[in-house]
C-alpha cells in the first residue's frame, strides 16, 4: 500500500514525500455509550487504518488530498479556520487548527491520506484521521506532545470543530493500541491497563452491516443530551459527577427521581452496561470466554431495547449470532445506527459462518454485509522505509 501511496503523491505533487504514518481503527468489545458519562470502556485496535504520506511546502499552503474521495482543499496557512461543509478534510483541518491555538508552529504540507477502513461503520475513521494528523503533526515539527494529550487534542476536534459531542474511547483507542491487547480505560481518571485478548479457538468477527451513518446527524447527541437530564435529576438525591459513577443498586434506590420512562431507559443502560464491563473484565482474565460472550449478547440487549441505537441490520446480524451454535458472542460495536457489529466464532467454522450469515443477512435487508475476521494490532505509528 506504502509504494502505491508514494506513487500517487509523485504523481499529484511531483516530488517525494518525506514522511510516513499510519494510524488504526478500532473495535470496543464493550462498554457502549458509556465513555461520554465516565464510564469504563474496553476497545482494541484493529489492523485496518488509515495512511499518510506527506512532505512540507515553502508556499504555505496545506494542500490535502485522499484517494477515498475525490475532493480536495488547498488553503493558504491563518492564524486559525473553522470547518466548512461536510468535507472529509475538516477533520485534517480541525487538528491543524488545535495545533496552531496551542501556539506551535506550523507550515505549508502536502498530504495524501488513504484509508482502508470502511467509513461511516463505525470502526473510528473519524478518529483515526484525526490521530494520525496529530501524531504527524508531531514528528514532522518535533513537537512534544504525549499520544494521551494527542487523543484529548482528537477528541476536541470531534467536539468543538466538527460538533459531534463523542467521548474519549475512540481517540485513545487507535493511539494507544497495543498488539493482542484490549484497553481497559476508565474514562473519567484515564487509568488504563492493557488486558490480554486471547480468545482461544475463537476469533473476533467484524460484520459490517453496510448501513452507513454520520454521526453529526444520527441521534448520537440526542443521547448524550438525555444522559445530561437524567444525571442533573438523579443528582438531587445522589452525590455523582458522572452517570456511571451510580451502581445499579443505588440506581434502582433512585430511579424514580427521573420521572420519565425514556431517560429513565437511557441511565438504566449506562449504570448496567458499566457494570457488564467490570464483569467482563474479571471473566477474561479468568479465561472464561463463553461468560464474556453473554455479557456481549447482554450489551447488545441493552443498546437495542433501553438506549436504542441499534436498528434492524445489527439486530439482524445479531440475531443470526444467537442462532449459530459456535458463536458465543455478538453485539454492535461504536456508536450504532449502523455500522459494524462483532462476533466471537469458532476459528475453524468462520467460514461457514461468514457464507450462512451472509444469506440470512441478505434476505431480512436486501443487500450483502460485510464480514472479516479481524487482528488486534498496534496504534498510531511512523512507517519507516
Ligand atoms: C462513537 C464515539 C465514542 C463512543 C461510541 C459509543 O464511536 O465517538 O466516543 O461514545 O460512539 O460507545
């Protein structure tokens, strides 16, 4: 991929590029909807990523282009920008901007950007674009900025620049994967440990369900402003800065502050799928897969019936999952409304599993997923020759 991004920088600028990087995606294996209220999430990254070629330029120009769409900014270099349109070069632009009111200096850059990760699916292309301009960002002016302060900087972005109200996970996900390893991450402290992955005979499945979504204009803001109105209600009673800083118990004592079915669904979500995390933390470290897959089963559950952010394409392939004996595991993974949903399957039965869902899936919607066993890989990183 390197050699034929490299081709098409020389072809589009007329020189070299000077530098290389790459950046992941992620899956969460669970703890949905939970990082924007304090919650502990556990994602990995993935192999499939976004790549950058760049080299600077005396003009002061930043000059983007990306071979996964065909359009293409050139903007001369200001104290700061705002975002224009729905371009995917905001997000580029959005970090510049970050870096330039942080007072560094920077100038003129060609970059090219191609990524492999299907977009709107839910596996963080957002963030990984976001991440990787950042950790380029760094290298290329030497500035001197943790991968941590990187996804706080990625996370403004999402909030400020683009408008879309997400939380950490994503962002600390694709900067600080590590091979094999899940994340634990508590995202109010940002404690993290790295937890081993090893999922035995099984494998992780990614199924994308082909529905593609944009966050700025899904419901994701919605629910982050029904978790606002329901913590500001049970706060009259309990002493929490965060949803997730209620266990279910002192959550069942309270519930009735909230005195509206709806929110009273979306908190009730919260408080037990941060409990399914802390669950699902003990099981796999005691090696006990199969419970780590009813606690997968139990968040897609929750997501469907109480914080509604499913939908029939992951219900459908979820519902496949539950039907095949050597799936023991399965539910969305992001933020839902489409996008990708992950399953734990039986390694010598994947492809089966792959050709049966895929019928299932095509005859309930209409058109084919997409389904790939995936590797749990590193995080942001330079591409060395
Ligand atoms: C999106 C957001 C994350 C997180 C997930 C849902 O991916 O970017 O911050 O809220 O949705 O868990």
């Amino acid at each position: 991929m390197k050699e034929d991004l490299k081709k098409k920088f020389r072809e589009l600028f007329g020189k070299d590029p000077e530098y290389s990087f790459f950046c992941p995606g992620r899956v969460n294996l669970i703890g949905e909807h939970i990082d924007y209220n304090g919650g502990k999430v556990m994602p990995c990254a993935i192999s499939l990523g976004t790549y950058l070629v760049v080299a600077k330029n005396a003009d002061k120009l930043f000059r983007f282009r990306c071979m996964n769409f065909p359009e293409t900014a050139d903007l001369h270099l200001q104290s700061s920008y705002s975002k224009t349109g729905k371009e995917w070069f905001n997000y580029p632009l959005g970090v510049i901007n970050e870096f330039l009111k942080d007072g560094h200096t920077i100038s003129g850059l060609d970059v090219l950007y191609y990524g492999n990760l299907p977009i709107g699916a839910g596996l963080s292309s957002s963030a990984s674009i976001e991440v990787l301009t950042a950790y380029a960002l760094k290298i290329i002016y030497g500035i001197n900025i943790s991968n941590t302060d990187i996804a706080l900087l990625g996370k403004r972005v999402e909030n400020e620049f683009i408008g879309v109200n997400s939380g950490i996970m994503d962002q600390f996900a694709v900067a600080m994967g590590k091979e094999h390893k899940a994340i634990l991450l508590n995202c109010d402290s940002l404690d993290y440990e790295y937890l081993p992955f090893n999922t035995g005979d099984y494998i992780l499945a990614i199924i994308n369900s082909n529905k593609q979504r944009t966050l700025a204009d899904s419901k994701y803001n919605e629910r982050f402003a029904e978790c606002g109105k329901a913590l500001k209600l049970l706060k009259k009673e309990l002493s929490a800065e965060n949803l997730c800083d209620i266990d279910t118990r002192a959550f069942q004592d309270s519930r009735h502050l909230i005195n509206d079915p709806v929110l009273e669904k979306r908190a009730l979500h919260v408080v037990s799928e941060n409990e399914r995390v802390k669950e699902a933390k003990e099981v796999l470290s005691a090696g006990n897969l199969k419970r780590f897959g009813e606690l997968m089963y139990a968040s897609h559950q929750s997501l469907k019936e109480l914080y509604e952010v499913s939908g029939k394409e992951l219900d459908t392939i979820v519902e496949f999952c539950t039907t095949y004996g050597d799936c023991i595991g399965a539910r969305m993974t992001g933020a839902g409304f489409g996008g990708c949903a992950i399953a734990l399957v039986k390694k010598d039965k994947f492809d089966d599993f792959a050709r049966q869902l895929m019928t299932y899936y095509t005859v309930k919607i209409g058109y084919e997923p997409g389904v790939f066993a995936s590797a749990i890989g590193d995080g942001v990183r330079e591409v060395k020759a």
